[in-house]
C-alpha cells in the first residue's frame, strides 16, 4: 500500500514537471515598438505646397529715335519722292519683301518669310510673313500688298503717278525694265494673289535678280488706309510697316 502512494506521489511530480517546463519554453509576447521621430516624421502626410503667382511681365516703354538730317522730308511715300532728305525717314518707316542686311550681299528675309522662283526665272513667287501689321493695326497680306505694287504698275489705280513723275516711278519704269502694265515693252506681264498671304511676279523675260530689287523701296508696303482718309496728301501722313 504504502508502495502504491509513492509510486503515484512519484508519477505526479513527474507530471507536474512535465508541465512546468512545457510552460517555460514558451516565451511571452513581444511588446510593440513605439516609433521613431524619424519614422513618424516620414509617415506624416505632406504639406500641399502653394503655387506661387507669378506676376505679368510690364509692357516695355516705348522709345523714340531722334536724329539729325540737313532738312525736313518732302514726300514720306517710297514710290513717290524724288530728294534724298526724303529717303531715310522713309526706309525707315515702310518695309520691302527682302533685305541686304548682311555682308553676303544676298536678299534677305524681311516682309516674304521666303521665296522661289521658276527654273526660268520669270515666275517668281513671295510668301509673306503673317505676323506684320501696319501702324494703323491693318493687317499685311497679299490683297494689302498687292495695292502698293499695283499703284506702280497699273496707270489705272486711282493713286498711280503719271509715267518718271518721281525717281521711284522712273527706278520701277524704266530703271529696273518693270514697265507700266499694258505697255508691250513692259518687263512685268502681272503681279497675281495667289492665297492671302502669297503672291506672284509673272516676267515677260528671264529676271534673276528680282530677289535683289525686292529690296528697294519701289517692292515697299504702303498702307492703303492713309490714301483711302487723306488721298493725294497721304504722304504727309504716312502709314508703313516699318
């Protein structure tokens, strides 16, 4: 009997052990780790950034060219003046297809962004920039144009001077072979529109040079507003692109 309980008191610590050490090899739950500043500082929402106004830019000042000449302008109108006081104001103020404005010697751009002629060369097409206005805010185009060179050329335009009445006339009659429309001997057979913004020189002959005087002012854009409010005294008051 006695054998018996110790037998059982032996198997009950056993257990009891047993139990305890399957207990103690558990280990306890880690507690969780409070955050960082910098890790809190990262995984804070951004703040929305402003945009910043910006300001127009100011409309630069207009400025004003005073020069000396030996006297006053008599004509401000490219194909209508005939005295040397008259040319610079006037070159000045009016704008021609092309321009020598490099040592190359070569036409420019200026008015016509471009152009081209026929293997030929009797057809020689302009195409003007879309860009220009006239003092008047009128805009440049071929129909615009087109009535300066038509002024020239065409006896029948109401502002056509009569046949060398000034150098201009003579440099475009006779001078550069342009002649008067109608004329038989006359270098230019038409001056055309092609679209709004080009136009064509039709030559009886071969003109190769066209380009280069396209730079003179007998090529320059006058605005036909000054002549339609003033009529013949519209050189007094002048309306260019320049």
């Amino acid at each position: 009997m006695k054998f018996k309980r110790a037998l059982a008191f032996i198997l009950l610590l056993v257990l009891l052990t047993t139990s305890l050490a399957g207990c103690g090899s558990t280990p306890a739950p880690a507690e969780p780790e409070a955050p960082t500043a910098a890790q809190a500082t990262s995984e804070a929402p951004a703040t929305p950034v402003q945009p910043t106004a910006v300001e127009p830019a100011a409309a630069p000042e207009p400025v004003t060219f005073t020069f000396c000449t030996a006297g006053d302008a008599v004509r401000l109108d490219p194909p209508d003046f005939d005295d040397e006081l008259s040319w610079l104001p006037t070159a000045h103020m009016f704008d021609t297809l092309t321009r020598m404005i490099d040592e190359t010697g070569e036409p420019q751009p200026w008015l016509a962004e471009r152009w081209e002629s026929s293997a030929d060369a009797k057809e020689w097409t302009f195409y003007l920039r879309q860009d220009v206005k006239f003092s008047d805010g009128t805009p440049l185009n071929a129909d615009t144009y087109l009535w300066s060179i038509h002024r020239q050329w065409d006896p029948d335009h109401p502002y056509h001077k009569a046949e060398y009445a000034t150098l201009g006339y003579y440099l475009w009659i006779d001078y550069a072979g342009f002649g008067l429309k109608g004329d038989p001997n006359a270098g230019v057979q038409d001056v055309v529109k092609v679209d709004d913004y080009t136009i064509k020189f039709v030559l009886k002959e071969p003109n190769p040079l066209l380009a280069k005087w396209a730079t003179t002012d007998i090529f320059a854009a006058v605005g036909p507003a000054a002549f339609e409010e003033w009529g013949t005294d519209a050189y007094q008051h002048p309306i260019g692109t320049g």
